[in-house]
C-alpha cells in the first residue's frame, strides 16, 4: 500500500525562490538581505535540485514511492478519460535475503543497483520504473496493449537474469526476478491501492509458481452497461444530445 507524505512537510514541488526566502526567515532570527541576480539563480538551481531529488530512489536513482503514486495516479485518471490501456509491472528479486546472508548487505546493494540499470535499459522513456521498496520494484507502461506488456515483461526477465553482477573481485552473481502484472480499469476510476494490490497478487501467483517467471492478469473487460453510460456521459448528453450515442457509448475522440 503506498501511503502519502506526511502533511506537515513542506511540498517541494509547490517551493518556488520567495516561497524559499520567507521561510528561511521565519526560521531564523536574523533578518535576511536581499537576494541578488545571481544569488537568485543559484538558490532556484538548488530548489530545482531538490525537486528531483524528492522523487528519486536514493541508492538506484529511480523513481521512488511518492513519484510512482503521481504517475499511478496520472494514468487512472488517463485512462478513465481515454480507455487506453496502462500496464503496472511489479517485480521482486528471487531469494534476495540470501544475497544478504551470504555476501553481506554492501552486495546487496550492489544487486539493487544493477537490476535498476538493467530494469531501466528495458523500458522505453515514456514509461516508469521506481523502487517499490526493499528488493521490489514497480513498471508502470503507459499506451501498452497485452501482447507489448508480455514482450516488455519477458524482456526484463531475461536481461536481469543474463546480466553478471560483480559484488568481489572474484564474485560474479546472478539473479532472477519474478513479474506480476495488472492492466489498469479502463473507462472506471480506480484507486492506485487497488491497482498494485491486484499487481501484487499476480507476484504472488509467479513467486508461489516457482519463481524466475512472470505472471499477467488479462486485460479486465471494463465495459460498461447503458445505465453506467448515462451516469459517465449523460450530463453531456443532455447539453448537446449528439455528442454521445448512448447505443454504443462512443463519444467523439474517445474523450471523456
């Protein structure tokens, strides 16, 4: 479950340069002067920095939990509009507390960061890869049809497992990873817990099948019937009764 930031810290995306300067203030007891050109640049560079910063993974450089639950987030509300699919990948690290155990928990993070290269090689730029947490890691894939998740699924399997990770000067370790997959609700909007905890329960089905495999739920069958219709579209419907045929429930470009 991804549980939200503490509402008490401030909102690094919403700190802009004055936002910054008064609450410097208000902390301190002396007043402070007044920023200058290049004074300015640097302190904007620096919020800046920390804005990105905020939503990376420290030790892989993926995104982390809170940069996940935005784009989650932004493509529900995508794909409620659009009924285009979305493809959420949740992958876990075959019997990583053995790495742990046996070579210690500096290899371990070197497991980490070599799954997340690999896992980050696999995908294209308009998709998603975040540290979940742990040795799990999640996928979201925008604009993905079944047969492309597949592809992209066993690709990741593939290039992880064949990918030599050197933990000692004479320790080369490889791992496997087991994948599950949900297709977000299309035309329905959903909540981001449901979506990973359905992605979450095909892990489960790959790990409990023996692991070094992947496991994708099938694209749900999301249609609605004609009184859930009239409650998505019959507002629009009654201001302009051609701008939907409540027959099919096509409305024009798909939009919602």
């Amino acid at each position: 479950m991804i549980h939200p930031a503490p509402s008490n810290l401030v909102d690094l995306h919403k700190l802009r340069l004055d936002a910054a300067h008064a609450l410097l203030a208000r902390t301190g007891t002396a007043e402070l002067p007044p920023i200058d050109g290049d004074a300015t640049t640097y302190i904007q560079a620096v919020i800046d920095g920390l804005n990105e910063l905020s939503l990376k993974d420290a030790l892989t450089g993926l995104s982390n939990r809170r940069q996940l639950e935005r784009v989650l987030e932004a493509e529900i509300d995508r794909v409620a509009r659009s009924g285009e699919a979305a493809l959420l990948l949740m992958l876990d690290i075959d019997h990583f507390k053995s790495v742990n155990d046996n070579y210690g928990h500096l290899a371990g993070d070197q497991v980490l960061q070599a799954v997340a290269q690999a896992l980050a090689g696999c995908i294209r730029p308009m998709d998603t890869a975040a540290r979940y947490g742990g040795e799990e890691f999640a996928v979201v894939l925008p604009s993905c049809q079944p047969a492309f998740g597949q592809v992209v699924a066993e690709r990741i399997c593939r290039t992880i497992e064949a990918t030599p990770i050197r933990v000692s000067p004479s320790v080369d370790l490889r791992v496997t990873v087991s994948i599950g997959g949900a297709f977000a609700l299309q035309w329905i909007r959903s909540t981001t817990e449901l979506w990973v905890d359905r992605a979450d329960q095909q892990l489960y089905v790959a790990k409990t099948g023996g692991r070094n495999r992947l496991c994708l739920e099938e694209q749900p069958d999301s249609t609605v019937s004609a009184e859930e219709k009239h409650l998505l579209f019959g507002h629009l419907a009654a201001a302009d009764p051609a701008w939907i045929d409540m027959s099919s429930g096509a409305a024009p470009g798909g939009a919602v």
